[in-house]
C-alpha cells in the first residue's frame, strides 16, 4: 500500500525545518507527445505511486504540458504575446484547460495514493516580464508545506506586463521555485537516461553522470533544439534554466522517469542512474 508523505512539524511561514525537493515530470513521460491530448496514464500512477513511496517530508511537484499543452500553444503563438486577435484569446483560453485537465490527471492519481496535493494554477498566481517569472512564489508555497500539503504547479499560459500573456515552462518554474525555497535538490524525470555528450538517439550518446556547473554551461552551447516542436526550447531550455539553481548550490538529478524505481530512488537521495549536476 502506497505510504502517505510525513508532513513537517508547524512552525513559522518565513522558515523551513527541512529543505524541500523539487520534482519535473517531464511531459514526455505523462503524455504521448506525438498524439494531441493523450496521456500516459500508466506512467502517471506509477509515478504516483512512487513519489508515496519516497516519502519525502517536504516536496514540490512540477509538471510539463506535453501533448496537451504545446500543440495549442503553438497553433495560437501564445509564447509570442497577445497579437490584438480575439482568437488567440480563445487559444490562451484553450491553452490553460487543456493544462488543467492534465494537471487533473496527476492530482488525482497523487490523493489516490494518499498525498495530499493542492494545485496552484500559474496563471492565476504569476505574472512574467518579457517571459521572466517577476513574483515570488515563495510565501505560498511554505505555507502549504508547513500545513503537509504538496504543491502541484505546471506549465501555463500567463500574463506577462510586456507581452500581454505569454508561456510560462515548467522548467522555469521548477528553477525559480528551487532557488526561493532554497530547495536540498531538484530532480528532473525525462523520457532519457539522462545529459548526453551527443545526441543517443543518433547512437553516439554518452551519458554524462556527474557534471559541474562549468560543465553544463559548455553542454548548453553544444546540445541542438529537439526534433519534436517544444513551445519551451526543448533540452537547450532545460539547461538554460537549471544553470541559475545550480549556481546557488542545489544540486540537480536528471533521471529517466520511464524506468520504474528511478524517480523514487532519486527523490530519496539514493543512488541511481542518471545525470548528477553539482556547482563543482
């Protein structure tokens, strides 16, 4: 049976007794990417199942769009900004449902396994400037840790003081989230093993398991975009937002979320197959 995560002792909203974890699922891995609005619903309660099983006291889960949010987001250019055009207000419109009956999937195949999620829409609490988080997130989120509570956010459609609205990506989240809370990790499940020094798809991958920051600045320049449309810059954007949270000294684990027990192991600190990403 599913084990219920240990919630933290009380205490005052502008501390935390106990580092928080961070945790992407990748969209790759809770949706079929290559067929709109499809969700890999066996991947959803596994991985439900194993962040039970973790039982980490303080998490954080963040979640990518995949299939349902990226093919809207990209037929409406809603990363572009408000174009003046009533449809593509439709489309933002669109955009954020499709990611909220997502986001439904992962929160009840999580109160099904006995942790008790509670969703926090960006697009209801987070304003970006030129596509740049602008607000702390922070406050909120201690206080549904210190109550035992495990914030789910995800990749949305939201408004931005430049732009009018724009895409906000999980993974900017997941970094921003991290460096706020001062987070002990993050850990990123993704459809690979891993960082590869080439492409593994092309049969030159080598898996890269510990990297420094210098290190992951150099992988930045050499990894190209992603063959499969991403609204949020495919691998080049993940690196790109992981480089400040390393930087602070969070260390990041990017495992395959695929494979059963990865995710649970990485989330529990132990070892695993992956890529560990440190600041030296």
């Amino acid at each position: 049976m599913a084990q219920r995560l240990k919630p933290a002792k009380a205490t005052k909203a502008s501390e935390l007794k106990v580092r928080p974890v961070v945790l992407k699922l990748g969209g790759s891995v809770i949706t079929y990417k290559d067929v709109p609005f499809s969700a890999n619903e066996s991947a959803i309660g596994r991985l439900a199942e194993e962040i039970a099983e973790a039982g980490v006291p303080q998490l954080v889960i963040v979640h990518g769009g995949g299939s349902f949010g990226h093919p809207l987001a990209k037929k409406y250019a809603i990363k572009e900004g408000f174009n003046g055009k009533s449809s593509q207000l439709l489309g933002f419109s669109e955009t954020h449902q499709a990611m909220g009956t997502l986001n439904n999937m992962i929160l009840k195949a999580l109160i099904h396994c006995n942790i008790p999620a509670l969703t926090i829409a960006p697009s209801s609490t987070i304003v970006s400037k030129s596509g740049r988080m602008v607000a702390r997130i922070d406050d909120h989120l201690k206080r549904l840790l210190h109550l035992g509570l495990v914030p789910l956010l995800y990749g949305d459609a939201v408004l931005d003081s430049d732009k009018g609205f724009t895409i906000l990506s999980g993974d900017q989240l997941v970094a921003s989230a991290a460096i706020q809370l001062n987070a002990e990790r993050i850990v990123i499940g993704v459809e690979g093993n891993g960082l590869f020094k080439s492409d593994p798809k092309e049969g030159r991958g080598d898996l890269i398991r510990t990297c420094t920051l210098r290190q992951l600045k150099e992988l930045q320049k050499q990894v190209r975009k992603t063959t499969v449309h991403d609204v949020t810059g495919g691998m080049q954007g993940k690196i790109a937002e992981l480089i400040p949270a390393v930087e602070k000294g969070i260390t990041v684990v990017v495992v395959n979320a695929c494979k059963p027990q990865r995710v649970c192991k990485a989330l529990r600190g132990e070892k695993v197959t992956g890529t560990i990403i440190r600041k030296e």
